[in-house]
RNA sequence: GCGCGAUUAGCUCAGUGGUAGAGCAUUCCCUUGACGUGGGAAGGGCCGGGGGUUCGAAUCCCUCAUCGCGCACCA
C-alpha cells in the first residue's frame, strides 16, 4: 500500500479493470461457491438478477442514474458475495420522444428545423447522436463501479429487441387488445405527435371565461376559438331553468359566422352548478364533447388543424393561429351583440407537454390504441395476492388505484426516432393489418394497395418489455435461467410509465410476472431539497463530483439515509464527509498491514479476553447487517458499518490493540484479531464502497484468499 | 372532490409499543507515531396541535393544521 492519503483516482480505473478481467460480472464465470458458504446459506447457484433501467442514450449520467447505478450494484454485489448466480443485466434506451426533444433542441440552436428534413435524414443523424451517447454513458456507468455483464448488454433497438417488440403487438392484435381507433388524443403542436396521457401534465393558468349568447341561452367558455362547428347545446335533463326545451329539438340561432341551426341535447354529464349550465361541445377538440358526441352519435368537425390554425370552417378567421384569433372573434361577436359578459379571472387547469409546456390541443385522430383492462386485471390479482412485494409499500396502493382506473394507451407516435409500427393500411378502404414481415402489399379486403403506416411506437411500449426481451424470449437459455427477475429497481416518478406496463405486459406474455420485488427510490435533490436544473444551476455531476470525491464517497452518500421513495437532498458536504471516511479505511488498513508484517497465517493463535470479546461484537454487526441487506435497507447497513469502523474498530479497538501489539504475548493474538475485524469489515463495506476495498483486499495478508474481493463469501 | 405521503436536535434524515438516535453543523480541549481528511469531550428535541387505546405511545386509533405528490373534474 502507498502512504500518503486515499488516493481514488490511482485506484478506480485500475480495480475496474481488474473485475471486467476476471470475467466475474458474467454469472457464467462465478466459481461455485465454497462448500462452507454453500452449506450455511443452503443456496447453491441460485441466480440473482436485476434488470438495469435502460439509461437514455442522449445526454451524460446525472445525479439519478448515479443512485439507480448504486443501490443496484448494491444488491448485485451482496448477492454475488452470497454465492448466488448473480446477474445484473446493463442497457440503454434509445428513448423516442425524449431524444427525439433533445435533438430538436439541439437543431433548433443550430438554426435548423426536423420539419425540413427528410425522415430517413433525421432518423440517421439521431441514430447517429444516440450511438455516440451510448458510448458516453456506458463508460460513466462503469466510473459509477457498476458490476454489470456488459457481455449481455442490450440496446433497445438490437435486432432481437425489436423483433420480440412486433411479436407482442402481434399477438395483442390477434388477440384483439390492440386496435385502431379514430379517437381523442392530446396533441402537441410544438412536437408534431400524439402523447399519452401520461406525457401531459396540468398547469394552472387564469384566463378569462367568456358568457356568449347561443339563440335564446347563453353558454359560457374560455375557447371561443373552438366554437365555430357548435351546433349542439347541451343541458341537465333536471335543470328546470331549460325544462321548455326538449331533447333532440331544433333551433334556428345567429352564430359567429351567421346563422346556424342548433340541436338541444340533454345529459346528465352537466354540471348545473357551472356558468349557465348550458354548454356547446366541440367534439373534436374536446375529451369530455368528444365522448358524449359518441354516446349520443352526434356528428364531429375538425376546426383547428395539426399547426394549431384555424381550418376553413373559421370562415374569415380561417389560417389564423389560435391565439390571435381569439380576441377578433370576440370583438367580432360583440359587434354582433353576443358577447353577454367577460370574466375576467378565471382559473383553471390546462393540459401541456410536459416537455415543452406548450399547450396541449386534443385532436381526433387515428392510432392504434391497446386495451388496457384485460391486461391490468389478472396484474391487479396477483398484486392483491401479494406476488409482488412493493418497496415502499404504499406504492401498492398506487399501483392498485391506477390499474383499477386504466385507460387505453395510445401506441403510436408521430416521430421518426422511434421502432416503426409495423403496419399497413388500404389507401381505398382503410383497413389496417399488421404486416411484421413487411411483405403484404394487397389489402386483403378490397385487393387495392397497401400503404406503410409511418408511426413510431411509444418508446415505452418497447421498454414495457424489456425483462423478457433482453432475456432472449420466448426460448433464451437466459430466459429460462434468469426470468422471472428478482428486483426490479427504478425511480418511483415512473411507476405508471413503466413498471406497471412490464407488469402488464410481461404477465401477458410470459404469464408471470416480470420481477418480484419493485424497489422505488425517490428524486436526487440539492442540498436545499430543490430539484436539480440546468437552469437553477444547482445540478450536481456526478462525474465531477467523482473527480474530486471519488466514486466510493459517491456511492455511500447516496445510500446512507436515504429510504426507498424519499427524495434525498445531496449535499457536497455530506459526500466530503465519506471521503474522509475512505481515508479513514485507507489509513486504518495502512495500520494493521504495517502491524502485521511479521505475522504468519496459519493456526489462530490464543486469544486474550478482550480480543474475544471484540470479535464476537464484530460478529453481531454481521448478523444485523445481513438482516438489513436481506430486507433491503441499505440505508442503515450502511451507516451501521461505518459507524463500527470508525468509531469502535478506529477509535476503540485498534488504539486498544497498541499496547498489545506491544507484548509478545498479546502480539499474535492480537494481529489475528486486526486482520480478521479489517477483512470482515471489507467485505461489509464492499457493495457500498466497492473500489477502496477491493484494493485494500489486494494486499491483505489473509489465507485462502479469491482473485478479487467482489467474489469472496459474504460474512456469517 | 378522492387518494397517498410527510411533519423527530440548527440542517438532512433514521427510528412502528418499553428510559429519544445518526451524520453534518456548533462549543471546548488535544502539534499522542495509521489517519489533523485526525482524537477526546460538551451543548442541543414537551418526536406538528388536540383527543383516545394501553401499565406504558415518536410508534396504534380518531381529529385538526401545515407542506408535498398523485388521480379525477375543469363548458
């Protein structure tokens, strides 16, 4: 060992170098574990495996990826210690729309647009920006002393990946779960594509709610922009104010454009309480119009297009943007007379993009759709059932909620950096096939031909299947082997997104599911508890932070404290306090070694009172913190053993062990003790501090020692 | 409107029925041979309010308050 202080810099390269050597990260390395450790823990080579969240591929590793890279290897390590067949499987995501954003914003800076470019030209220059950042990122995973098989690593545009992804939207067709519909989507004019529910989010915004005369009612709205094609006026049945007019009766009334011939309809989807209780719906642009068009079979007209422009329909207001035409049709219809009041702080919420805020504009389009029911069902069972164990556990309940109330998911994506649908529909008559083969040309209907559908699926739609497709489904030897998963560890921002659709869909088609514990960490924040951001300027690298700190001191401020689903507030000051502590281990190792020179392993020598008794403490710390790794708390095992080494082995033990190390008699006894408390401890700290201890291991002066301590058996 | 969390030391957070904990920060002392990125000591909390269950409550139940989040509605 060298003096001076820990220096991480001189060891992380070098240690991870050594482990990719080893072949360890492959489980098909892993020697078969001691006869000892395979008595005691009765395991043999079980396998163990965690599927890694596929990293987007568009940027470099943030503060998140740097504690999903943790507690995973984390869990791996331990495992892998424990004799299990260990497999932590690594991936990226080629992330559709995400990086579809990303690389706008990019062009956008260089004064270009994807609207003037060719598909297969923007797709290209994508992929080729994507390519890149996999190389990035996965170098930064492995800084982060990920002890994942890159052997097996995936991408989720391989070859075999989309190959498993058009077998399930296969199979949900026939089995009649994925349809295309011509239905309400929320629209992003800004990115060109329909998004799912789940994409959008509400904003709060104060706009004023204009009361227009409509014959002889008056309707409020805050989009008289989207009133042109109006011709239905709805009301309670109850409402007593409206009891004159029937169901189904015909009006002759002065609208914007002049006169119009207006149906009354009754529902009881009225709020009477709200403005007038008489409304207009624009089933087009409206979720709630468009279902009760549906229920009452009420024709639907389009009035702003794609762009966000009115359509002919707007008459003389026809190609104006939304925005400015809103304010010259009302001054248009109060030179009419049929404005009756303005007002003018009204708040409510609207649906924007939740990537670019821009305002969301339902629209009706066609898409494929998939029906969500028959699939959450038999999930919502075995979630009842407890098959999966949630941590934390109110993210149960979550999951229940949302599953009980889904609704379908809207595949189709109108991007080009995406896995193309396979698709195909009749120019004449419309019918829709899936053609995974690409080799139907004729519609099977009307013979006439067949043209490509040019979507993209929702990038969630492939990685809803990634346990079973980056294990070779249906007939892998890894799928047989290591599905179905053990943890499945992810950010609890996206339970929804992802893990309940991998529920769903890997129940679907390998009909179990997919993972059996689902581990949810929360968001990495500042030291002030505020989300990161570029713009704030409060985001911390994790590379930088691994410059100056190491990965070690990283990886255990991450841990310790911080409980599944709670956000963590990351101070650099806390990280500082654990590189102390890796200097701490580093000169506490310095010590002993130095200490131990003359000692020769072989039979244990006696032991006085004392040394027993502190290695019977050491072997309490053993029991406890196995218990917390098995219960996956790594928040206190973590602060457990630091806590023991630095304050009972430094403070107590060791300064303890200078007078014995004094008396020849004492000597052996207690050389033997140092080193078997100093290579104990390693092994405890290893998952969290991988890197220090590994090295430290290297030049331990132990019997019966592995190639590396990543492989050496967890303490009993 | 419905639901889910949170509320414990200055800060960040552990702690689910048995005499309040950690880290950081603060104060004082120590130029001791592994380490000053260190050592020793100290101060600091009616565990959000109220009520209940219990021999005993930070912990279980009810209720209120504040903060955060999700879902639904939103003409």
């Amino acid at each position: 060992m060298e003096s001076g202080p820990y220096d991480a810099k001189k060891v992380e390269d070098k240690i991870y170098k050594l482990w990719e050597d080893s072949g360890f990260f492959n489980p098909d390395n892993l020697p078969a574990p001691s006869a000892s450790a395979k008595a005691s823990a009765g395991r043999g080579k079980k396998p163990f495996t965690i599927i890694m969240p596929p990293a987007n591929a568009n940027g470099n590793l943030h503060a998140g990826h740097g504690l999903v890279m943790t507690i995973e290897d984390i869990m791996t390590r331990y495992k892998r210690m424990q004799g299990y067949k260990a497999l932590w499987l690594p991936g990226l995501d080629h992330a559709g729309f995400e990086t579809q954003v990303v690389y706008e914003k990019k062009l956008e800076k260089e004064g270009r647009s994807r609207f003037k470019m060719e598909p297969a030209e923007l797709y290209q220059e994508i992929l080729d920006f994507t390519l890149e950042n996999k190389k990035n990122i996965e170098s930064q995973i492995k800084k982060m002393g990920a002890s994942a098989d890159w052997s097996r690593e995936k991408f989720t545009l391989d070859p075999d990946i989309v190959k498993t992804v058009y077998g399930t939207f296969e199979r949900l067709f026939n089995d009649g779960l994925v349809y295309r519909g011509k239905k309400i989507i929320n629209w992003c004019v800004k990115h060109q594509t329909s998004l799912s529910d789940l994409e959008t989010k509400d904003t709060e915004r104060v706009d004023k709610l204009y009361y227009l005369k409509y014959g002889p009612f008056v309707i409020a709205t805050a989009r008289p922009e989207t009133k042109f094609g109006d011709k239905y006026v709805v009301m309670h049945p109850d409402d007593k104010r409206y009891a004159e007019y029937k169901d189904g009766q015909k009006l002759e009334l002065e609208w914007i454009n002049g006169p119009i011939e207006a149906t009354v309809i009754k529902d009881d989807v009225i709020d009477m309480e709200f403005g007038t209780g008489a409304m207009t719906i624009t089933p087009w642009h409206d979720g709630v119009d468009f279902e009760l068009a549906r229920r009452h079979d009420l024709p639907k007209e389009q009035i702003i297009d794609f762009f966000g422009k009115l359509l002919p329909v707007a008459g003389e207001f026809a190609g104006m943007k939304i925005t400015e035409a809103r304010e010259k049709i009302v001054e248009k219809l109060q030179s009419k007379g049929l404005v009756e009041k303005i007002e003018e702080s009204y708040k409510h919420v609207v649906k924007t993009c939740y990537k670019c805020d821009s305002l969301i504009e339902p629209q009706v389009k066609e898409q494929w759709f998939l029906k969500m029911e028959p699939l959450a069902k038999p999930v919502l069972k075995l979630i009842e059932s407890g098959k999966v164990e949630f941590l934390p556990e109110h993210y149960k309940k979550i999951s229940l909620h949302w599953l009980e109330n889904i609704v379908d998911w809207p595949l189709s994506r109108q991007i080009v950096w995406g896995i193309a649908i396979p698709a195909k529909f009749c120019t004449k008559c419309d019918f829709a096939i899936v053609d995974v083969e690409d080799k139907e040309i004729t519609c099977p209907k009307c013979q006439s031909e067949l043209k490509k559908d040019g979507d993209t699926f929702d990038t969630w739609f492939s990685s809803g299947q990634w346990p079973f497709a980056t294990l070779g489904f249906p007939d892998g030897k890894d799928f047989q082997t290591f599905y179905p998963t053990d943890v499945m560890e992810t950010a609890g921002e996206i339970i929804f997104f992802w893990v309940a659709r991998m529920m769903m869909l890997g129940h679907y088609m390998t009909g179990e599911l997919p993972f059996k514990t689902v581990y949810l960490h929360g968001l990495v924040l500042d030291a002030k508890g505020q989300k990161m951001s570029k713009s704030k300027g409060n985001v911390i690298s994790p590379l930088e932070i691994i410059d100056t700190y190491g990965t070690d001191a990283f990886r255990i401020a991450l841990v310790v404290g911080n409980t599944p689903g709670t956000s963590l507030a990351l101070d650099v000051n806390k990280i500082k306090g654990y590189k102390n502590f890796a200097n701490k281990i580093w000169n506490a190792a310095k010590f002993v070694m130095m200490n131990t020179e003359d000692y020769k392993a072989g039979a244990k020598p006696a032991l006085s009172a004392d040394q027993k008794k502190n290695i019977k403490e050491l072997q309490g710390l053993v029991k406890d913190m196995t218990r917390d790794m098995d219960e996956f708390r790594f928040y206190i095992g973590a602060e457990k053993i630091y806590h023991y080494f630095w304050h009972t082995f430094c403070d107590k033990i060791i300064e303890e062990s200078k007078a014995d190390l004094a008396d020849q008699k004492l000597r052996q006894g207690a050389q033997y003790m140092l080193l078997e408390i100093l290579s104990t401890s390693l092994k405890l700290l290893h998952p969290f501090m991988p890197f220090i201890t590994e090295e430290i291991y290297q030049s331990l002066p132990v019997e019966g020692k592995q190639a590396c301590l990543m492989i050496e058996t967890w303490p009993k």
